[in-house]
C-alpha cells in the first residue's frame, strides 16, 4: 500500500515536472495514455496528413542534374514548407512539431532547437529532434538511408564518431561496428583513458579493405585535406563496399570554398574562422573547407557510383532549408 502511495505521489511530482519543463500541449502527448491526448495526437495527425503524399527524393550526380533535377522544385517546396508552418504557427510557436520517426517507427515530438542558418532562418538540418530517439532531421535521414541499405548484421562498420547516440544506435543494428574520435595528443589508432579509440580520417590505421560500410558524418569540412580523407575511407572499403557522408556542400558552387589553409603546421586564414559544435570540445571545430561540386568529381575518381541525394517530407519532418532545397547526404560504392 505504502509503496503504492510512493510510486503515486512520484508520478505526480514527474506530471508536475514535465508540464513546467514542456507546457501543457506537450504533457498531452507525453502522456500518451490520456484519451485527450490520442484525440489531440489524431487532430494534429490529421492536419498532416494533408501533406502525407508530398514526399520528394531526388538523386542526382552533378552539378548539372542537381541544377536541372533539384532547383527547379525549390520554389514548390519553399511555398508548400512555408504553408504547413503558418498552418501550424501555434504547435511551432511551442518549439516543437508532430511527424513519423522513421528511425523509432512511430508518430512521435520533433523539437526544434532554437537555431539559425547563415540567412537567420531556422536551420531545419540540424533540428526536428525526435523526442523518443534524439537524433536530428539529417541524423533521421541518413539513419533510414543505413537502414535501407539493408547491410547484414554481421557487416564491418567503421563511423567517424564514438560519443553520439548515432553511434549507440549503430552498434545496436551493427554488433561489430567500430566507432573512433578525433583525439590531437593521441597516436592514431590507440585509445584514450576511457577507451575511446582516436582516428585520424586523414589517416586512418586500418588496414585496407576491411569494411563493409563507412559512415562519416559533418566532419569532412574540418579536415585540411578532404581528398585525403575520402581515399583513406574508400582504401578501407572492402570491393563494393559502401561509404555514406554528410557534409554541408556550397550547392550552387562547383569550386569548394576554402576558408583555412594548412602548411606546414601552420594554419592561414583565408576567410573569416567559422567554427562548427563538436560534442567533444566545448571550443568547436574549424572550418577548413566547403566542399562544392568538385569533391564529387574527385570522389568518381574513388568510387564505382556517387549519389547525392534529397530527401522531403513534411509528414517524415525532413525539412528543407529556406531557400526550398532538401536536405542531402551522399552515397557511394567502391
Ligand atoms: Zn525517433
């Protein structure tokens, strides 16, 4: 009886915690037993479902598809984006919004970070945090496309990350998968005190043809040599095998924007530093290149195929940024 009372008295205090943490709207869906709550859920479900079928996926191979393919649907997407948000101003307005996690398979709370691209709009890339799974709208994305890949289970995976959930949710679909971080007063390929293992991208101490897939993620830009990264990661791939990379591109350029030079130990400033979050230092991590166009004529030089592709979906929350383009990542195989 008594430990009845507890565990009633501390739902309560979690009830009260969550309305003051969350907001009313918030408490609904959380408590996802409440009548009120599925009959809100189904009430917003509804209002998207209007947008169920406006799932847009381009796959292109240069700068000339993407001009021809991706470009020409910007101004559809940006006007279709642009109403679901006013539509929907209120739930927005709480920070958050209502849409199918395809990496948690379930209608589930996006929560939008308070964020903002070069431009001052919202950075929709990096935000639309599933309030189950945590991963992000380019983390979702690419984690379905992983999926879809359908790798066996028993498959060698290398990722550039070992500190993310992504890596967690890794290791659980890929019980072999072998995550690394980037540690400068580490040698490569030994472990810290806490046993993560450092890599350097540039050089990776892997032997070659290991890997079945290679997944780096938004690090490709803070390296001063990218080509170097990218054939180290295809000398690791076994015949066939599959890397997969995000990395924000310079769309509408083919020459890549080189923001910091390296020589000789010296780093030059070539444009004003911009600095990316790390989750393992508190103090970012330099920009060193955009990559436009041509890294994906280098990466023809590496691999078999090169996809970029662009992925939208207002139901899946893969938003696209302000000016209508979709969210992208690559696909290549060995
Ligand atoms: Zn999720």
């Amino acid at each position: 009886m008594l430990s009845h009372i507890r565990t009633y008295k501390r739902k309560i205090k979690q009830v009260i915690f969550e309305t003051e943490k969350y907001g009313f709207f918030r408490l609904l869906i959380v408590l996802n037993g409440l009548s009120f709550s599925k009959l809100l859920v189904y009430v917003l479900k509804r209002n998207r479902n209007v947008y169920k079928n406006v799932d847009y996926k381009y796959i292109v191979e240069s700068q000339s598809e993407f001009t021809s393919v991706v470009m020409p649907f910007s101004e559809k997407i940006k006007k279709l984006q642009n109403e679901y948000l006013k539509a929907n101003g209120y739930i927005m307005k709480k920070k958050m919004d209502i849409g199918l996690c395809e990496v948690c398979n379930k209608t589930s709370i996006f929560n939008i970070d308070e964020i903002e691209d070069k431009e001052g709009n919202v950075n929709w890339r990096e935000t639309l945090r599933c309030g189950y799974c945590g991963l992000n709208n380019r983390e979702r994305m690419m984690w379905k496309k992983i999926v879809d890949l359908q790798i066996k289970r028993e498959a060698r995976v290398y990722v550039s990350e070992r500190l993310t959930p992504f890596y967690l949710y890794l290791k659980h679909i890929f019980p072999q998968c072998i995550g690394s971080e980037y540690f400068p007063n580490i040698c490569n390929g030994e472990r810290n005190n806490a046993g993560i293992l450092n890599e350097d991208i540039m050089n990776l101490s892997f032997e070659d043809e290991l890997f079945d897939l290679v997944i780096c993620r938004d690090v490709l830009e803070h390296v001063h040599d990218y080509r170097k990264a990218l054939s180290e990661m295809c000398r690791v791939l076994k015949n066939d095998g599959i890397l997969v990379v995000s990395v924000p591109l310079k769309l509408e350029s083919y020459n890549d924007e080189v923001r910091t030079i390296y020589e000789n130990g010296i780093r030059r400033y070539v444009m004003e530093p911009e600095i990316h979050g790390n989750p393992i230092d508190c103090g970012g991590s330099l920009v060193y290149t955009i990559p436009g166009w041509e890294m994906i004529d280098y990466m023809k030089y590496l691999f078999k195929t090169i996809n970029c592709e662009f992925v939208f979906s207002i139901e899946k929350g893969y938003f696209a940024d302000s000016k209508g383009i979709p969210q992208y990542f690559l696909v290549a195989r060995k």
